[in-house]
C-alpha cells in the first residue's frame, strides 16, 4: 500500500540531503544516528518497511526528535497499524526537537485527514478494568484505527464469561464500544451425606452396637414363644405315659438321655 508518493519522495530527498551534509561534517557523537537514517531511507524506498521501521525506530532511540517521529509515523501506515501511525504522526506536530519543517508539517496534516476519513475510530471501554480485548486477534485497548470492514472483537478476563463478536466497521465512523462481560456462576460442590460418628458416651457402652444396614435382622422372638416348642411339649405330654412305661422296661439301657431324645423325635 503506497499513499502520497509525492510526499514520500520529499521526505526520501530531505532525508538524503541531510545524511550528506551529515557526511560532509567533522565526525561527531551522532554518525551512527545519521547513518541508520539513511539505510531506513534506502529501505523504506525498496519497500522494505519493517526494514525500515526498526532503522528509524533505531534512530529515534539514539536522537529523538519530531522528524523520526514522523518518519515513523509514515511508516506505521504503510505496514497498516493505523493506530500506532496516529499516535506517531500526532506526537510529531507537538514535539519541539528539530520541529518540522512548514512542508512536513502540512504533509502529517494531509495524513492525518485522509485517515480520518478513509478508516474508522473505535473508543474501547471494558468492564471488568482488567479484561483484555483482541481485535483480530492482536491485543487492543483505547482509541483503536482500523480500516473499513468486518473485522472480529474477543474480550477475556479471569472470573468472567469470554466475549465474542463481529466488529463491522464504515469509513470515516467514529464509536465509543462498551464491553461488559457477565460473571461466571460458580455451582456449589455436591453434599456428601456421611454416617454420624459415635458419641464419647456411645462408645464407652459396649451394650450399644451400631445397626448395620447389610446385617439380616434376625428372630430375637423367646424360645417359649415358638410354636413348635409347645407342639414338642403337647407331644411330650400326651406320650409321657408311653414314654415312662418305656423307660421302665428298659433295664438294660445305659443311656436314657439319649433314649428319650430318641423318643421324643419318634413322637414327633
């Protein structure tokens, strides 16, 4: 993307004509600033502009002065981060080390024109303060350029429910963009029923015992209370007279205990 040519090859020449005068001069402290301008001239002419971009960003850092601000600025725009490129061109009209010149000034005006109306203004407000906002997939915050279109908006923060949407965008439109994002609910964690512990006093009486669920409960009903103990018994008294004539005649017997179990369950 090429914009004002003419304006571009003003400043190439205005660069090269101090990079001369530069050369011409006595060494001095800021060589190594002259000459990283020209070789972002050489590159910014080829079309190289990220080239270009950290020669001039390289420049600035050793003098920094509102004519590599601008220069910066330019390039900004061709590499189309029009936010930066905003910021750089604005910052070149107010900064008073080597001012520009009537014409560079006019130039960075015109600039700043045609961005105005070719691209779009978007103002970003966010709601947590501490949520991230991603505008095409790069980090964004503030006032943010950005050519007409559909471009996609993703805002993010910990604790709160990301959110997505389509950002379309008209030529020279200017908006103020509010985020809110909804807070995640947090379910509470399932209650586990548990079995009650045995009290001190519990478990000190070794009469308690603890009902087991899986233990068949069992017949605690008293013998006495059985009814075929009493149809043992009604055997055992509607035979006695048999049974006692039995023992009687049984000289022999060596064992009438078991004889008379033995009669009982005959009588049964």
């Amino acid at each position: 993307m090429r914009l004002y040519p003419q304006a571009i090859l003003l400043a190439c020449v205005s660069w090269l004509m101090t990079a001369a005068l530069a050369a011409q001069a006595p060494a001095d402290p800021r060589l190594d600033y002259d000459h990283a301008v020209a070789a972002a001239l050489t590159a910014f002419g080829s079309g190289d502009y990220w080239k270009a971009r950290g020669l001039f960003e390289r420049a600035h850092a050793l003098k920094p002065n509102a004519r590599t601000l601008r220069a910066l600025g330019l390039t900004a725009v061709e590499l189309k981060r029009y936010t930066q490129a905003r910021q750089e061109l604005e910052d070149s009209q107010q900064d008073k080390r080597d001012p520009l010149t009537p014409a560079q000034r006019e130039e960075v005006s015109n600039m700043l024109k045609w961005m105005q109306g070719a691209l779009a203004t978007v103002q970003l407000g966010v709601e947590p303060a501490q949520a991230q906002v991603f505008v095409d997939g790069q980090l964004a915050s503030g006032l943010v350029v950005l050519e007409p279109g559909q471009h996609s908006l993703r805002v993010v923060a910990d604790g709160y429910q990301a959110r997505e949407q389509a950002l379309p965008l008209e030529a020279g439109t200017q908006q103020v963009l509010a985020l809110v994002l909804d807070r995640l609910e947090l379910k509470p964690p399932p209650v586990v029923a548990s079995t009650p512990a045995l009290s001190p006093a519990d478990a000190a009486n070794t009469a308690f015992v603890q009902p087991d669920a899986g233990t068949t409960h069992t017949d605690s009903t008293s013998i006495t209370q059985r009814w075929w103990f009493w149809t043992a018994i009604g055997v055992v008294v509607v035979g006695g007279t048999v049974t006692a004539i039995a023992l009687a005649s049984s000289k022999g017997a060596t064992d009438p205990i078991g004889h008379a179990v033995t009669t009982l369950q005959a009588g049964r």
